[in-house]
C-alpha cells in the first residue's frame, strides 16, 4: 500500500481510509502548522504524479482488511489538487459507495479545470487561516505568484456551488487568534455559506515550534464567527477490531500524520498492547519517535 493508509480517526468525518496522491512533500503551501512537516518543493504545477488505476486497486484491496471506513478522504503528503486526473479519480472512488472528502488549500481553484473537479467531492473542505495578505503569508506561505485576493475569491466561489462545503480555520497562538485578527476573520467569515470548523494544531509539527491556541480563545472564535462555527473536538476512538497490520502498516500511517497509540490501535485494528510493543521495538530501530504535546504522546515517523 504505497498511495493508500489507515484508515484513521479523523477529527471531523469519522474513521477515514486516507489517500495519498503525492509525493513527500509536494505542496501549494508551506503552512507552519503542518503535521507532515515543510514543504520540500512548493508548487503550483499539476501532474499525475501516480497512475490512477494503481491508486484505484490500491483503495481496492484497502476495503477487504481491517476496521470498514467511513469515508475516504484525498489527503496526505500535500495537496492534492495538484493531482491532474482529480476529476477522474472521485469519479472512480464513488464506486465504493463511500463519500469522499476533499482537503484543499483552495490555491488551485481559480482554474475552472480543478473547481470543477473539486466540486464532484461529497465534502469539500477547503483552508482559511488569515483575513489579509499579510498574515496568509506568515501562516501558509503560498507559492510565488498567488495573489490572496484571487485565491480568497477562489474559496468563496467554490463555498458557493458545493452543496456541503466547510471552512476550517487553524488558529494558531500568537500568529493568527489576537482578538483584531479574529475579529477580522469573522467579517471575512460571515460572507461565505459553510460551515465551520475551529481547529488548532494538536500534533507535532515536525521541525517548527507552533503552539496551540488557549481553549478560551478558541471559544471565543466560536463565538464571534456564530451558530455555523464549532470548535473541533480530539477524535474519539473506536474498539479495535482484529487485524494483522505490523511495522510497515504503522509506518505508512505515521509517514503522512503524527498518531497516538490509540489513533492506531483504531486505525490498524490492534489490540493497543500489540501497538505500544510495535512502536516501542520501532522506535529502538530509529524507524519512528515519540513526542509529548501535553499529556499525550504522539509519533512520527523518521524521514532520514
């Protein structure tokens, strides 16, 4: 399973079989909270940068093992609408009778080529962090040559036409939840049909030092931006079911998202004692690591 992982808890459409359409780590943004890590190349070209039918039989062959997903959801080492045959691909996953959900930075959406793919999605959930020019640029760091008009027109017009499309803001402290910032996000905010999900980042950065806003301004934020607008709550986890998945699995899982025990213990469909034995003999081979964030400790895996 090169393309496809988990499936994993996901804080917003349940348990989720993730697909990865690109290589680590191709982006339109080089967002400082990302849990993958920075952006190697930022980009605004598009390829396949895999064959459609391998990506297809990979989510094949992922339906007959382990826990049965929820959704599937396009996600992992960057965004993928930078994948060219997108349209092609959400047609082909609906024959799994799943929804399907699209993360999307929405950088790419001002060609009618992607927006229309886009919003062939279940669930379109698109990025929207900043109010201005300015802080977009400290938070998600596009690549040379989008303009933050553009692409906030971009956001809006596909807000518009998809029949369940959300907004989610990462609010992170001390870059973007001062109370003028949030302010201004809510006037933004209160123009565009969605609903909205309040996140913070909770997971290991790998390389940056970003801070989760205070649940009192997340709150707030909630308040401010009104009834649409929620604060997303930790993922629950569900009773592991028996599965066979060992060292490669955990590894394909933490490649593309920093996991606790219990996110994989529900992912993998393991017994949480076979996952912390996994991770323990994993991390003594220098293949993953685990880091404290709070009271829980998530792993990683190590990419040198």
């Amino acid at each position: 399973m090169r393309r496809v992982y988990g499936p994993v808890p996901s804080r917003r459409f349940g348990l989720s079989l993730g697909v990865d359409l690109l290589p680590r780590k191709l982006c339109t943004c080089d967002c400082v909270y990302c849990q993958v890590g920075p952006t190697t190349e930022c980009t605004l070209a598009r390829r396949d940068f895999f064959p459609l039918d391998d990506v297809v039989s990979e989510v094949r062959a992922a339906l007959t093992r382990g826990p049965r997903p929820e959704a599937i959801t396009l996600s992992g080492s960057g965004e993928p609408t930078l994948y060219r045959s997108l349209g092609e691909l959400i047609a082909r996953l609906h024959g799994f009778g799943l929804p399907v959900v699209l993360l999307t930075k929405g950088v790419l959406l001002h060609d009618p080529q992607v927006l229309e793919a886009a919003l062939t999605a279940d669930v379109l959930k698109l990025s929207l962090d900043a109010p201005d020019e300015g802080t977009w640029r400290r938070v998600n760091r596009p690549a040379g040559g989008v303009a933050f008009d553009r692409w906030l027109r971009s956001v809006r017009e596909a807000a518009r036409r998809h029949r369940k499309a959300r907004l989610e803001v990462m609010l992170i402290r001390g870059l973007n939840d001062d109370p003028g910032t949030l302010e201004a996000l809510a006037g933004l905010l209160s123009g565009i049909d969605a609903e909205i999900d309040i996140n913070t980042p909770v997971r290991p950065a790998p390389g940056r030092d970003v801070q989760p806003s205070l649940p009192a301004t997340l709150e707030a934020a909630a308040r401010l931006f009104g009834p649409r607008a929620r604060v997303v709550a930790e993922a629950g986890t569900a009773p592991a079911a028996g599965g066979t998945s060992g060292a490669e699995e955990v590894l394909a899982v933490l490649s593309r998202r920093p996991c606790t025990a219990a996110d994989l213990s529900t992912s993998l469909g393991l017994p949480l004692p076979r996952v912390k034995a996994l991770l323990k003999e994993m991390e003594g081979k220098d293949l993953v690591e685990g880091k404290g964030k709070g009271r829980t400790r998530y792993y990683y895996a190590r990419t040198s």
